[in-house]
C-alpha cells in the first residue's frame, strides 16, 4: 500500500509526520522494538530536512510509505527541494571516541543506518530523495 503525506519541512510538524508512518504500520503485526527503530529513524531524517534543507524560509517536505502486499517491510521516502545534500557521503563517527572529542554532527545518519536494513540518496529533478526500508518480520 502507497500513502503520501505532504508538509512543512519544520520541527513542529514532527508528531504529525511520525503519526503518519505509524498509521502505515495498523494491522501490521511487527515489534514494538522495530516500531522504535522507526519512530527514531523518522525522526532524525525529518529534523534534518527541517533544520538544515532550507536556510532561508520553511519549504516543503514530502514522506512518502509503501508497505509490501504481505506487510513483510516498509519504505519511507523523504524528499524536499531544499538544497542538495547526501547525507550518506558524510564519513562515519567515530563511536569509540569520547563524547567530548567528537566532532558536532553525523550521529544521526550513522544511527539511522544503524537501525534501518536499506538506506539510499539520490538526486533527481531538484529533489533530495532519502529512502529506508526496515523489514517488519522476521524471516
């Protein structure tokens, strides 16, 4: 099933946006512990378009969901006109270093790979377009 939700790429909106994804998942029987996964992978996506997409002014954001017929996975697509940016060429964090010694940024990508089973960037037609795919049972 395909649903798509479009709104204001501002952190305010965030609740809305994860209610969204979450309505996607009714009736589909999948783990709380996934749920959380992604609850916090929506999260860390959507405020980053929301903070970092538009330096100017509040642009859209579009998230988009298809869950698989026999509700085995689902995929979130973000995407938003803000300026092009691929998050997964960011270098990875280094984890094993001191909080304070790391560098300010890319906690939430790296976490977000983490949680997630597929994550994948592309540039196309003056859109940044995020998809994450989580498989909701376990094969």
């Amino acid at each position: 099933m395909f649903n798509r939700m479009v709104t204001q790429a501002d952190k305010r909106c965030l609740r809305q946006v994860q209610s969204f994804v979450q309505e996607q998942l009714e009736g589909i029987p999948c783990s709380e512990k996934v749920k959380m996964a992604i609850d916090i992978a929506v999260e860390e996506i959507f405020v980053n378009i929301a903070l970092y997409a538009y330096p100017q002014h509040i642009g859209e954001a579009v998230i988009e969901t298809e869950t698989a017929e026999d509700g085995s996975f689902l995929v979130i697509t973000f995407r938003d006109e803000g300026l092009p940016y691929d998050p997964l060429n960011k270098e990875e964090p280094d984890v094993t270093l001191p909080i304070g010694a790391r560098p300010i940024g890319g906690l939430g990508i790296y976490l977000v790979k983490r949680l997630m089973d597929k994550v994948s960037y592309r540039y196309e037609d003056g859109q940044n377009v995020l998809c994450v795919q989580k498989y909701l049972k376990k094969n």
